[in-house]
C-alpha cells in the first residue's frame, strides 16, 4: 500500500470525530491490545489515547508496560500543557512501580520547566513546594463514571474537593446573586476538563453542596476527601492558602472574572440568619417557627441549614422525613433596615448533622419570581452589606 493510500485510510478513520476521541469518551470500546496498539501507531503523540491503552494493559495485569505507558503518558502531557492530567497519569505510574527518589526529582524537574495552560489546577499547584505537591497528590483518588451518573445532589454534605482530569458535567443550581456587583450565574453550566467542584471549605464549618453535579458524558476525576485535606493543611499550612485561592477561581464561559469569583467565595463564608414558618400537616393555622442559616440567596430560592438546636426541631425531623415534596413554607430575612418575607416550597430535604446536632438541610424554592421580588431581593442583600459598628468595649 503507498504511503497516499495509508494516509487517505487514515482520514476515513479519523472522521468529523476522530477515532481517539471515539475511544477516550467510551463510544469504541477496544479490549484487544494489538488492535489498541495498531492505532497508536497512528496516533502516537496522543497522550489520553496513551492512557487509555495503559489502563487496558492495567486490566490484563501486564503491569510493567501499563507502568510504562503511563510513564510515557504525563511526558506527553507535559509537553502540550496538560499538568493536572500530567500528575494523575505519573501517579498511576507510581502506584505500579514505587518511583526512586532520582525518578521522582527528574518528574518535578520537568513540571517545572512545562509551559502549562493557565487553569484552576495549575493556579493551585503553582503555589505549592514540590514536597506539597507530593503530598496532594498522594491523596488523590481516581473515579471514573459514564454518562448521566449523579456525582452529588443539592443538600448533601461536602465530602470531596474534585478536579476534572476528562469529560463533561452539568451543575445546576439557583442563579445566584451578588448585590453591587451584579454578578448573575445561570442555572446550569457545563464542567469540564481542568473545572473543579466540591464544597469543603472553610473546614471549620460543616459545609452543604449548593447544587446537582450530574456526568454528561463519560468522565475521569481525581477527589480528595476533607479529613485528607485538613491533615495536609496542619501539616502544610501553604496548601491551605492555595486552596484560599482556588476557591476564588472558577473558569467558564459564564464566570470567567477572577475578582467577581473572589467576592463569591466571600459570600459563602458568610451564613445569613433567618426564620421559617412550616405546616408539616398543610394547616398555616399553628405553623412550627424555626430559625436557619444560609450562605446563599439567590433569586429563585435558597439552601437553609435549619437550627438543630430549637425546641422544634425534635417534631419538624418526626413530620418531615427525608423525601421531597412541595410543602410550602414562608421565609423571613430579618435585616437591620428592612425585613423581606417570601412564599416558597420545600423541593428537597435530607436530614444531615451540623455543628453536633442533628438537623435538616431544606431546598426552598420561591413561588414568585417577579421583577418585584428580584428588587426586594437586591435591596435586602444591599442592607446586609452595609457595614456593621463594633461592640462598646466599655
């Protein structure tokens, strides 16, 4: 066959969507070594299709030649800007082959020397000492999940920070709303390769996810749990400033300002308090009054952590057990300038232990979602920004 021939073969291989692209997000599955190994030879400079074909060698324990071609893998990373993919494919390798001191100095030899794309995972690990570096990821846990797989849903608690090494996710949530700003994030945004999630921090405060993070396609991620972080954190205080700061970025096509991101993160370290009016039995006759806090107004609802604490919370957690329905609830913001009360319903509830007690985690979405409302809104959250005096110390 001439050369011609070979490359016209090619090119009906490749397509509109290339082969790699075909294998990598699990439409082609390839069992076969030689036949994974016929199309490296096409595509031989393809470091996720390298990665692929380690993982098919993983399964078929020849482990020498997995460890290899992850090996082979984070270079190939490496030299197109990936860092992220890059450290989870030369961990992989590790965890086959336990690295010689020399292997691993010549690894963060040439992570240094990358000229790595600017994401939030290189944004972090560029603050970190090589030793920290290390430490982070040695924490790493790779999951894999194919299409339409749920990852977390709205009100769970924060378990895991994730980085996204490949593949799509879908985050919904409540457009949420930063006053003077004016900062709007839409109800759903696509995550992707080098996007992170998981709501973990600050440590000092049991925190809840904000939203559903649901796989579009088939995805790899890495996670790190909370205790994990927490215990690096003591042990490295460094990794606990980057962590400050990553939690101010978040890339996409509908958050892309840094310093708006910033303001955000503030935002959710600040819990509002409020107070609610239930009818477990559907009556507003006798309601059962309960305060909560929550770290996020938005304009179509709210994430309300309730008061494990109130004498109430023993009869709301024996009448509302933890399954979703509409019942309706009213919600009081009491500000120092103006009090805002809103009709909504309970669209998810789970029962959760906050700060040593037992409570409920509620989902409320607002019945109105009039330009009225939305000005009431603006005008409250404005009321909560005004500063504060201090206390008399006489």
């Amino acid at each position: 066959m001439s050369e011609s021939q070979t490359e016209n073969n090619k090119n009906q291989l490749i397509g509109e969507k290339n082969i790699p692209d075909h294998i990598i997000d699990g439409s082609i599955v390839i069992d076969s070594i030689e036949a994974f190994s016929s199309i490296l030879k096409q595509f031989p400079d393809h470091p996720a299709l390298l990665r692929k074909y380690a993982d098919l060698l993983f399964r078929q324990e020849l482990l020498d030649l997995a460890a290899k071609s992850y090996g082979e893998a984070s270079r190939l990373y490496i030299e197109s800007g990936r860092m992220l993919q890059a450290l989870v494919a030369k961990k992989q390798q590790w965890l086959i082959k336990p690295p010689a001191n020399k292997d691993i100095h010549l690894f963060l030899a040439a992570l240094e020397q990358g000229d790595f794309r600017t994401t939030p995972p290189k944004m972090f690990f560029d603050k970190l000492s090589p030793k920290e570096i290390l430490a982070v990821i040695s924490g790493f846990v790779r999951v894999r999940l194919f299409a339409g797989k749920i990852v977390q849903k709205a009100g769970d608690p924060g378990t895991d920070l994730y980085f996204i090494v490949s593949g799509t996710l879908k985050d919904s949530i409540f457009p949420s709303l930063v006053t003077k700003e004016k900062v709007h994030r839409k109800p759903n945004i696509n995550l992707s390769d080098d996007d992170f999630f998981g709501e973990i921090y600050p440590f000092k405060t049991d925190q809840i996810c904000q939203s559903d993070i649901k796989t579009v396609t088939q995805v790899e991620l890495v996670k790190i749990s909370k205790p994990k972080l927490m215990r690096l954190c003591r042990e490295f205080p460094n990794i606990e400033l980057a962590l400050i700061d990553l939690y101010k970025i978040r890339l996409g096509p509908e958050e892309s300002s840094l310093p708006q991101m910033a303001r955000k993160a503030e935002r959710y370290q600040l819990p509002i308090k409020l107070n609610l009016e239930l009818a477990p039995q559907g009556s507003f006759e006798n309601p059962l009054i309960i305060d909560g806090y929550s770290s996020d107004i938005s304009i179509g609802g709210i994430c309300v952590v309730l008061n494990g604490k109130s004498e109430s919370i023993g009869q709301l957690l024996d009448s509302m057990p933890d399954t979703a329905d509409s019942n309706q609830i009213r919600v009081s913001f009491p500000g120092e300038t103006m009090e805002l009360k809103v009709w909504g319903n309970i669209v998810w509830r789970h029962q959760i232990h906050f700060n040593g007690s037992k409570t409920l985690a509620l989902g409320i979405q607002f019945e109105e979602n009039s330009p009225k409302l939305r000005g009431m809104l603006f005008m409250f959250a404005n009321s909560l920004e005004m500063p504060k005096p201090l206390p008399d110390a006489s």
